[in-house]
C-alpha cells in the first residue's frame, strides 16, 4: 500500500455508492487538513429529499471546486470525471460487496438519518427503490470501471476492494476507525 503522502493535496476518492467514500473523506480531511467535497452535496439541493441541481450549475460548483489548491473529494459522477483526474494528485478506490452497502444504505436512511459524513443539509432522507436498484443492480460491478479510469490516468492509486482492506487502511494510516 502506498504511503498516504504519496496521495498529494488533491486526492479523488471513488467507488460504487455506500462504499465508505464519504466516511474515508472526513478521516483523511481531519488527518491532512485539507477540505473535504462531497460532491453529492454540490449535485443535491440541500433542504430538499435529494433533489438535483440544474446540470450547469452543478458542473460550475464541481469544475470550481477541482481548480482549487488543496482538497480530497469524493464522489463519482463519471462525466466530469476527467476535469477532476486532470487536476488530482492522487486517487483511492473503494469497492466492496454490494450487500454490505445495501446493509449501509439502510442504516445510513433509518438511523444515521442527519448525523453521517456527507450529509446533505436539511435532507428528508428515505428509502427510495431506485436508491435500492441502484445500489443491487446498476452499481454491483462498477469498480472495475473506475479503477481503469484511474488506471488509465497515470495517478498514485490505492485500491481497497473489501471492507477488511479498507479497515487496513484506516490503521495503516492512522485514520480514525469509522464507528
């Protein structure tokens, strides 16, 4: 595994959704003192039950964000992919089982409903099937396609494709294990 500072100060993190993105984000913004982007929470209206931006304003607030100095940001949103992968310095993969992603989504909406990392201000959250099918079907092999975009970008990756690897990772850096 390669050593955190090798990441640099703009460091993506992808992965299919409910994967620990968000969490990992947080851990490493505390640890480096870098901000953290939650690129939902630019895609989303906040007060809202996840409703989108208009698509222009949305990739404004992302093509700002990127151009910035320092940050790690997460999130996917594959079509602006490759503003972000130009102005990164280093990337992390995370992929896992998706049942254990729906178990987070389901605990994430019942009972973390406001107090999660990446939380969108003022979100009604609740269980939506297209969350579900999304998260069973659309996204189950989605790593395999982000890991040849970032394969294919020349960055520094770490790959953590299990819960274990990823909880690695956490002590391998010295990351604040997530609760």
């Amino acid at each position: 595994m390669l050593p955190l500072h090798s990441l640099g100060e703009r460091i993506v993190v992808l992965g299919p959704s409910n994967a620990g993105k968000s969490t990992l984000a947080v851990a490493l913004s505390r640890k480096l003192g870098l901000p953290a982007v939650h690129l939902d929470q630019l895609h989303h209206l906040p007060h809202t039950d996840w409703e989108a931006r208009p698509e222009a304003e949305f990739a404004a607030l992302h093509d700002a964000a990127v151009l910035e100095e320092r940050w790690i940001m997460e999130g996917n949103y594959s079509r602006l992919m490759p503003q972000r992968l130009a102005h990164a310095t280093g990337a992390i993969l995370i992929t896992s089982n998706h049942w254990l992603r729906f178990s987070r989504y389901l605990k994430r909406t019942l009972v973390n409903r406001c107090d999660r990392a990446g939380h969108l201000e003022g979100a009604k959250d609740s269980i939506k099937w297209e969350m579900i099918h999304w998260i069973l079907i659309k996204t189950r092999n989605s790593g395999f396609r982000y890991a040849t975009m970032l394969r294919q970008s020349g960055l520094p990756i770490v790959e953590c494709h299990t819960a274990k690897a990823l909880n690695d990772l956490y002590r391998t850096w010295h990351l604040p294990l997530p609760r």
